[in-house]
C-alpha cells in the first residue's frame, strides 16, 4: 500500500506550510471538537513530536516510500522543518499499540469556509499491505466527520496507486473524477492521471449500501486493473467465456468517464459486478439521458448472501445523482430467473414497450429465439414516486 498522494492531500508531509497552514487553522465549525489523540483496535494516533524524526525521515527519504508522494525524497533539513510545523489535531504519529513503534503520519485538515476537509497518509512500507492504512483512514473520517462536524472529506492520488485509492475506496470514498495527466511522478519523472476520491457526511452518517460501504468482508467500489484476472478466473469456473478485451474496454471506458463498472469485493475475490451507463443509444429509452444498468452478475458460489443487492444499491445511488430514474433489460429465459426475481423486489416494472430481440423492438407475433438476446426492458423511479 502506499500513500495518497497530490499537491493537497500529501501536505502533511512537507509540501507548501504555507499552503498547509491556510487548510488547517481556525477551523470554527459549531459543534467541533478538536482532538489531540484518536485510538483504533491496533494504533494510536497521536500528535507529531520532533522525538519522531528518525521514524519520520525513513519514509520520507525513501524514494519507493514517497514514490507517489508530492515531495520528497526529503534531506534531514526538510523532514525536520516538517516536524516543526507539524500541528496538533491535525498532524498525527500512527503508532503501534504492541510495541510503540511510529509506522506512519497523516491527518485531516480542514477549511471553514465551505467545512470540508482534505485527508493525507504516508506509512512506512514495512507496514503496507497489513490493513493498517483502511484502519487509520477509517478514524480520520470517523473523526472528521463526528468531531470536526465536516461536509465533505475528499483526497487525490496517482491513479496509478492501486494501494492508496484501495484504501479510500475501503474506507467509503468514492471517485469523483480522473484528471488526465494532472500528477507529477516525481520518481518516474512521468505525467500520470490523478484520481479524486470524496465522502459526504450525509454517506457517513446513513451507514448504508453505497460504494465503498462494508458489509463484513463485503465491499462494493470501481472497478480497477487488478479485478480483471480475478473477473475471468470466476467465469472460468462457471465454464463462461469472457473475453479480456471486454473487461479491459470497460476499464477504459469507466477511466474516461463514460460509464461505471461496480465490483462486489468480497474476502478478495470479485463476487460479481454490474455496469452503470449514464446514456446509451440503446432500448426504449435511448438518448434520454436515463442511466442504464446492464452485465449485472453474481457468481454462483457468491449467491444468496445479499451481495446482488449490494450491487444494485451502489447503481442506483450513482443513477440517481444523475437522473431521477433508471432503466435496465434482463432476458427472459430461465437462466435469468434470479435477475428477474430481484428487480421485481426493487420495485423494477415493465416500460411497456414489449419484447426486444437483437436490440430492436419485437413486432407482434414476430418469431424469435428464447436466447440471450430477447430482453425485456424495466424502469424504476428513484424520486420515491410510485410508478
């Protein structure tokens, strides 16, 4: 894992004071109540202190450490004016409960003005990929939002830095936009895309179904490069062909905006996923600027544990921010049995356009074949009114 990165989510670590200062000082929310010590199951976060230099300065001079970072790799004289900045409540040590050790720093910093709140980390990569990350982001927006009351937290990173947008997703955050070649890889000495993660208080605080929300060993987020292989092995299994360059025009598209690929994460492995289509040229509500949702699939070995829904409810909160309706097709052959089943549920009805076979219309009393093609489209309201 590594950190979130960006000229405003890595300032804990020594990009512009000035900069950093501005973010955190007087913060005056009603109600917010700044904390000097925050404790999770296994850390302790606890303010910077210039005892924490030399735990300090091993990340922040290592260039694999701060590979996606906006600064560094630091000489002893940077990290230590760090340090001497660093400010309580919102500069914090992540220490480990078991044996005291500093493995990481980060914190939140917040701007009055529209009560929002930038989030940042960096943790030691002897400490990666042990959880520690999702455990100290998880408080920080914890934090943020019931003692800092906050609107908004948000962070950006190398859209390339699988661990650090991992660890937001994990935590409830949601990706808001992918500025292309906006991030200056300093070790690379590359432009990469930079992705934009954000939560909303009013996310927080309903503790629903929406992306990034767990569920035990559930989560529901975007898709990413890595989920592919993992996508192909579970078709494999089922003796499904799904071919690479499908899922790999999926990524793609969902990278340049066009569309939203939602994958159920559960205990590592992808359990299903579905694809939200903000427009499509397709179906009786084609060009209408209605959302679509479309490939939506569980894996057998992943069914009847909810996670189906879990699906939808991350579709449909995205749709909604887009319209105040969503439609989909599902086929009408036994295979499709479960889908059917579960959109009924939802409150799902028949637009009333009749069959479609090989997305087109079917006349009446047209012959067709009961395969995968012949579809009947649904539509369900999302504004809370009756159909």
């Amino acid at each position: 894992m590594a950190a979130v990165t960006g000229t405003r989510s890595a300032i804990h670590i020594f990009a512009s004071t000035a900069v950093r200062m501005d973010c955190a000082q007087n913060h005056g929310v009603e109600g917010e109540m700044i904390k000097t010590e925050l404790e999770t199951k296994r850390l302790i976060l606890r303010p910077l202190t210039s005892d924490d230099f030399e735990a300090v300065h091993s990340w922040a001079s290592n260039p694999i450490n701060i590979r996606y970072m906006s600064f560094g790799p630091n000489d002893e004289e940077s990290t230590r004016k760090f340090l001497e900045t660093a400010k309580s409540g919102n500069d914090f040590a992540v220490v480990l409960k078991e044996n005291n050790y500093v493995i990481g720093s980060g914190g939140i910093y917040a701007d009055d003005t529209n009560d929002t709140g930038v989030l940042g980390w960096i943790l030691h990569i002897d400490y990666w990929k042990r959880g520690y990350g999702t455990e100290f982001g998880a408080e920080l927006i914890r934090y943020g939002f019931e003692d800092l009351k906050l609107r908004r937290i948000y962070a950006d990173c190398a859209a390339v830095n699988y661990g650090s947008y991992r660890v937001m997703e994990r935590i409830g955050m949601q990706r808001e936009a992918l500025h292309r070649k906006a991030f200056w890889a300093r070790i690379d000495k590359e432009w990469v895309d930079r992705a934009v993660y954000a939560i909303l208080a009013t996310d927080y605080f309903k503790n629903d179904s929406c992306t990034g929300k767990t569920d035990g060993d559930l989560v529901v987020r975007l898709m990413n490069q890595d989920d592919i292989d993992l996508i192909i092995n579970n078709f494999n299994e089922e003796d499904w062909s799904k071919p690479r360059e499908v899922l790999e025009k999926y990524l793609d598209g969902q990278n340049n905006n066009f569309l939203y690929v939602f994958i159920a994460e559960y205990n590592g492995d992808v359990a299903g996923y579905t694809i939200l289509y903000p427009d499509t040229g397709v179906g009786p509500f084609a060009f209408s600027k209605i959302p679509v949702i479309s490939d939506f699939i569980v894996f057998q070995k992943y069914q009847r544990k909810g996670i189906g829904n879990k699906i939808l409810d991350a579709a449909e909160k995205k749709a909604s921010e887009l319209s105040d309706k969503v439609q989909l097709g599902v086929g009408l052959h036994s295979g499709y049995g479960a889908a059917q089943r579960i959109y009924v549920k939802r409150g799902y009805m028949p637009d009333g356009s009749g069959v479609w076979y090989n997305n087109a219309q079917l006349a009446p009393y047209a012959e067709c074949k009961n395969d995968d093609e012949l579809v009947l489209f649904l539509y369900k309201n999302l504004d809370g009114k009756k159909i």
